[in-house]
C-alpha cells in the first residue's frame, strides 16, 4: 500500500469539512493523487476490476474499490464481479416510481426527493456511482427503454433531471447520466449508426445532458451503445471533445455503456473514458495478473500521449475526489427501506397518475358503498419490480393493485380474473436477452377466460376494475432494455376483450392502464373513467389506491403525447426507424410538435390530466425583459372546485415573427401550484432570451432574433388559457 497523499494543509482543512468540495479543491486533489500513480496505475482508473468496480486508487484513503450500481428509480443488488449474476443474499432497496411516472409527476421537488433517497440508499450499500438518470427522449413510442426516461419535450427533462442529479450528489454520490447520445431505440441499439442535423440534435436530443453538466454539475456521463454518423458514440470526438468538454466545460468522467468501447488509442485520443463490461470481458483486456493492458500499451507503443491518459484519470480522480471517496472526507451518511423512503415511494407514484377522462364523475370512489369488487387483468397482481433489465430492484415488498384493493376493502368481495382473451407471446430464447442480465420469461400463454364467465361475475360485481398496458419482459409486446415494442398496439385479443368489456356498459366500469410508453387502444371512447400510470414500483397498488379513493387528488400531467395510432407518429412518417441506419428525418418535430405541425389530433395531448376539481388560470401580468433580462410571468391560479388539489401551469412560447422555421409551440417553463378549495395563488415563471433561442447551423451557435415573441399559459398543450406577446429589442447570440 503506497504512502497515502500528503495533502497541504489548505486543502486538508476543506476536507475535513465536507466530501462535495468544490471543483477547485477537487482538482487540486486529483491533481496531488495523480502526481503519485503510475502510468499502469492511471490506467486502472480507467477500466473496469469488475462488472460493476474500478480499482483501488493508490494513495487514496480508502483500499475499497469504486463501485457503481444501477440505475435510475432503485441501488440495484450486487453483482458478482466477473459476470451478471447475483451475489446471494441479494439485498433489498426501496423501488421507486420510473422515471416516466416521475416526468409525469411535473415536480422538481419530487426529481429532487427522488435522487435524495437514491443517494441515501447508495451510501447506505456502499456505492460510489449510480448509474442513472437515463435522459433520453421519446422519439419513437416502440422504444422498450422509454419508461425509464423523462418523455418526449427537451426542457421538461432538463427541469427534472437536474435536483434529480443534485439529489443524488447531495449524498456525496456520483450521478451519471445516460445514455448519450442520440440512443432513444433499443433496437439494435449496439450497431445502429443514428444521424441527425445539428439543429435537431442541440434543440432535441442535447438539453437534459446540457443540463445536467452545466446546471446539476454532474460527476459522470454514460456513453451510448450506437454510431453518430458512422463513429461509435463512446469514442465520437464532435459528442466527447466537441460538445462535452469545449462546449460544456464538463469536468466528471465518461464511461462506456458496458461492452459500449471498441478501440483503445483511438477512442482516448477522441474523449474517451472509463471502459466499462461484463467482468469476465473486461479482465481479459485488462488483467493484472496477466498484465494487459491495452491503454498502457498504446502509451508505450507511441499512438496515446501519456498527457492523454493524465486528462482522462484526472477526470475519473475529480470525481473521487468531490465525492470524498478520494480524500477521506466525511461523506453523508445513508440509509435504505425507510418509513420516509416509501412514503415518497408512494406519494411520488400517486401524483404521477394521469387522470385521462372521468365522465359522470366515476371518481373517486367511496370505498364503503364497494362490497363486491371485479379485478380484470392478471396484471393488477404480477410483480414488476423485479423486471426491466438494469432498472431491475431486488425490494422488501411490492404491492401489486389488487393486494392494495384487497387491503383496502376488507368488508368487499375482490376478485381478479383475467380477459376474456387468448393472448399467446411467442417464445422468446435466452439468447435474446441483453447483456445486461434482463430476465426472459419464456411465458407462452397469458391465462384467460370465456366471456361469459367474465361477464357474469362484471355484472354480479358494483364495481368494475379494469386493468392494462403493458408488462416489463423482453417480450413482443413489452417494455425493457435491449429490446423495442414490435408493435404499437395491444395485441389484437386484448383491444378485442377491452370492447366486449366496456360494451357491457357496467356503471362503475374504472380502467387503468399502466405503460411507460404510449399503447395504441382503440376503446378508450367506450371508457368513462380512465386512469394512465407508468411502473411505481414497490408502493404501486397503494399509490393507484390513494387516487381511485381520493386521498389523492390527481395531478399527474402526460410527459408523452398520446398518439391514436402508430401511423400517426413522426417517425412512421418522415423518420427512419430500423436495424442499421436511422436517420431523424422529422427533425425537432418530436411528440406534439409534430401534432402540431402535421394537424394530426392525438387521442390525448402532452401535459393533458385531470383531477377531481377545477382550476382557473389567468395571466396578471409580464415583468422584465428590458435589456436582456428574463420575462417574468405572473399567473394566477384558483381552485374553482371543491376539493384542495395541484395544477401544473404549462407556458409555451410561439414564434410569430419568426424568420427561421419554427414549432408552433415549444414548452418553456412550469409550475406546480398546490391550492385548497377556492383558494387563488400567483405563480411566477421565468423565460431568459436564452429559452427563445434555436440553433443557428450557420453561426453554430444558439440565437434568439429580434422581434416578437407570444408566450401561452395553460393546462395542457392542447388546453391553453390565456396568452401574451413579448419583444425582444436585439438579436442575441449565446456561447452556449
Ligand atoms: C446496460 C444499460 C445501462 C446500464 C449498464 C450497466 O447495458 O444500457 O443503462 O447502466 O448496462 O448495467
């Protein structure tokens, strides 16, 4: 064990004060712990020891090795060190909603809650990096990986995903956001090469990992599996060196998707990081038993310049470094499966339910007048917490929605049947599962039965539960990693049993549909009351519980525009979607800009949900703007209804004078307001010229023109309330 850095004494004092130094002091520690090492030390730094470790740094204050963990919505188990499996026992952490329940929720406090308890719960298990928040946006409603990302509009991520990293860090815990870049199918997502043009690419695809290194400081960032224009992502100089460092100043580290690295001199040379795989991969290439060691090699042999290698340990070390991993400092103490833990498990997961439709007033239910409650759906009590690939958890419990209806009425009769539908999955073999250990059910055949046993115990029922979407499973109709959805509808059984249901008009029919990702239906006319959630993980059934019965008022808002059928989207239009080489032909009309565009009205719009009372928004008044400053909006919010609830005021910005092609409307701010019956608050929203900007391609740069701008305030993208126009004096350009 080498002698530990000998740090000044300036720098020692910072330490002993908190772990999260500030960049300065950081990189003066890294510096120090770099003078020390080796050039086969600083290469350790930048491969894996293990599937999910890095080495132990010479000099450091601890022996321990780095590690890092899965992923955005749970600490996943222990992996063991050379392979994908288990170690046994497998600890238990609390799952969370995903990351597209929590986009639904509009609400940096819940992103900001949300990265807290992850953070706590990775200190408590020893972890150093958590391998989330996945970032990328929707561009196709069959990607298998969208229930793990933040929707389809640029600035609803980057609000979420920065106190969500903030969160996390606040532990003295790496975030890494992922996947970058321009990874938004899973389809192939090891070989695609993906092209987009520039404008697309900083408007669309870049904002949330902008974000992230610029206003949530993140200590890492994970490469994608894909080629940008014919150049693997993890080693893409214009993404890596161009746009990471030059641009953005990013400061952390980049590690390779695992098994995402495919040169060593080349990839350094073009913003390289950290080479990540399965352990038993990675120690063939890097074994220091055996004393490979490409990097090093490649150093020896004249093609990397030791200086190279020191930028790229260097990174790895300020990450260590800021974290207190490096130092010694005292890091913040964590904890995991608390009380705390799974109230915002559960409250989080309530108020990221979308209140679709809610005719005759179905809703809430009174929980006394239930006495005989049918449960159609075998998913209502199939644990998914267990399910997703990476984003798998291994939890205490998890409360499926029929345990908690079960729970909930103890006077009542709950039964659960499944559909009257013969729905087959075709087998799947193990080989199509990905790497990164996703389960693969080889289920054949979902259980089902006649209609006319369904139908007798509807009608012997007063209430009517009806619950689909999708599943998590490597399966063709599924959601998870590795893996996209080969179709956009349900199977043609389920849509088929979802008629037969709703025709037999039960007048308490409630339909609840679960997906982290727009699911074609075409009976949702039929469905007076219809409920939309993603996967909530361990507290799901009480969270959708806490609705159905009003304890919760809805105020969850769609994060992803709901398209009535496949054709509609703009990929099947205008985009390229396959195997080899997809090019995003439909540009930055993504989601409801393309509805926008297109005129193609969409079963329900983005930022679309109800709840169980009524709101009023007016616009009192606009401030700023002279010389440069941000708009000020003030918006006026009373709650016309009976019940105390939330409502989440949606500004858009639309672009009159606009010389250059332009969307019809483009969010730019948000504010959840939480009021009691009758009850009028004014929300203050801010819009900096910066948020007006597109993305000159001939000055590379953003710039915001001269001229006037409208600003529309309202409930949702299709609901807007009230609207203003603003001026900009001068044409303005920005660095970034
Ligand atoms: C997977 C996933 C990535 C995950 C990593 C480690 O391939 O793409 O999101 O963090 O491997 O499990």
């Amino acid at each position: 064990m080498k002698k530990p850095i000998l740090l000044s004494a300036t720098v020692l004092c910072a330490f002993a004060a908190q772990a999260m130094l500030d960049d300065d002091e950081a990189l003066s520690a890294a510096r120090e712990a770099l003078s020390r090492l080796t050039l086969r030390e600083k290469t350790m730094l930048l491969a894996g020891s293990g599937t999910m470790t890095l080495a132990p740094v010479p000099g450091a204050a601890t022996d321990r090795e780095w590690t890092m963990s899965d992923s955005s919505s749970t600490v996943r188990a222990s992996l063991e060190r050379w392979g994908w499996s288990y170690v046994e026992p497998q600890e238990e952490n609390t799952k969370l909603p995903s990351l597209s329940a929590l986009a639904q929720t509009w609400d940096v406090e819940w992103a900001r809650k949300h990265g807290e308890v992850l953070g706590a719960e990775c200190r408590d298990r020893g972890v150093d990096q958590l391998l989330g928040p996945g970032v990328n946006i929707m561009r196709t409603p069959l990607c298998g990986r969208n229930w793990e990302y933040l929707g389809e509009d640029p600035v609803l991520a980057a609000k979420l995903c920065v106190p969500f990293i903030k969160g996390v860090q606040s532990y003295d815990v790496a975030a890494t956001v992922k996947h970058f870049c321009l990874n938004n199918q899973e389809l192939a997502r090891g070989s695609v090469d993906t092209h987009v043009d520039d404008r697309t690419l900083n408007e669309i695809y870049l904002p949330a990992f902008r974000a992230a290194v610029k206003e949530a400081g993140v200590l890492a960032i994970m490469t994608s599996y894909n080629k940008i224009d014919g150049v693997w992502a993890s080693e893409n100089k214009y993404t890596q060196k161009g746009i990471l460092r030059d641009r953005w100043g990013f400061k952390g580290f980049v590690v390779t998707d695992w098994g995402g690295q495919h040169t060593t001199a080349f990839a350094a040379m073009n913003g390289g990081g950290v080479e990540m795989h399965r352990g038993d991969r990675i120690r063939r290439i890097y074994n220091p038993k055996t004393g490979a060691c490409p990097l090093a090699e490649a150093v020896e042999r004249g093609e990397v310049p030791v200086s190279t290698v020191d930028e790229m340990a260097l990174r790895t070390l300020f990450a260590m470094a800021k974290t207190g991993f490096l130092t010694g400092a005292k890091r913040k103490r964590g904890e995991r499966n608390t009380p705390e833990h799974q109230r915002i498990a559960r409250e989080e997961g309530a108020e990221s339910i979308v209140l679709l439709k809610n005719d005759r007033g179905l809703l809430p239910l009174d929980a006394k007048a239930m006495k005989k409650v049918l449960v159609v759906g075998m998913l209502a009590d199939e644990k998914q917490c267990r399910k997703g690939g990476s984003a798998e958890g291994n939890t205490p419990y998890e409360v499926t929605l029929f345990a908690a209806l079960t729970n909930r009425l103890p006077h009542a009769e709950v039964k659960l049947m499944p559909f009257c539908a013969k729905t087959v999955h075709a087998e799947t073999d193990a080989t199509n599962a990905t790497e990164a250990g996703a389960h693969v059910e080889m289920k054949t055949e979902e259980a089902y039965c006649s209609e006319d046993e369904l139908h007798a115990a509807a009608m012997a029922a007063d209430t009517l539960v009806v619950f689909t979407g999708t599943e998590l499973g490597v399966q063709e109709n599924m959601e998870s990693e590795g893996r996209d959805r080969v179709e956009f509808d349900l199977p043609s059984q389920l849509q088929k049993a979802m008629h037969t249901i709703l025709d037999w008009r039960h007048p308490r029919t409630i339909v609840i549909s679960r997906s982290g990702t727009p699911v074609g239906y075409t009976w949702t006319d039929k469905a007076d009351a219809l409920l939309k959630t993603s996967y909530l993980g361990m507290e799901e059934g009480n969270a959708i519980c806490d609705v159905l019965f009003g304890d919760v008022n809805p105020c969850g808002k769609l994060a992803q525009t709901w398209p009535r059928r496949y054709e509609d989207t703009a990929v099947a239009q205008c985009g390229t979607y396959n195997a080899t080489n997809i090019t995003y032909n439909e540009r930055f009309y993504v989601g409801y800009r393309w509805h926008d565009k297109s005129g193609i009205v969409p079963l329900f719009p983005f930022g679309h949900g109800l709840g169980y009372t009524t709101f009023n928004m007016e616009l009192e008044g606009i401030d700023g703007g002279r010389g440069g400053e941000p708009f000020t909006l003030r918006v006026a919010v009373e709650n016309t209804g009976s019940r105390r609830g939330k409502e989440v005021v949606q500004v858009y910005a639309a672009y009159p004078d606009a010389k250059v092609e332009r969307c019809a409307k483009e969010l730019k701010a948000f504010a959840k307001v939480d009021l009691a019956p009758g009850e009028t608050k004014t929300a203050k929203l801010s819009i900096s010229l910066r948020d007006l900007a597109y993305w000159d391609e001939f000055n590379h740069s953003f710039r915001t023109d001269a001229g006037e701008y409208e600003v529309l305030i309202g409930a949702s993208s299709a609901d807007i309330r009230c609207k203003a126009r603003v001026k900009v004096d001068d044409t303005r350009f920005f660095a970034d």
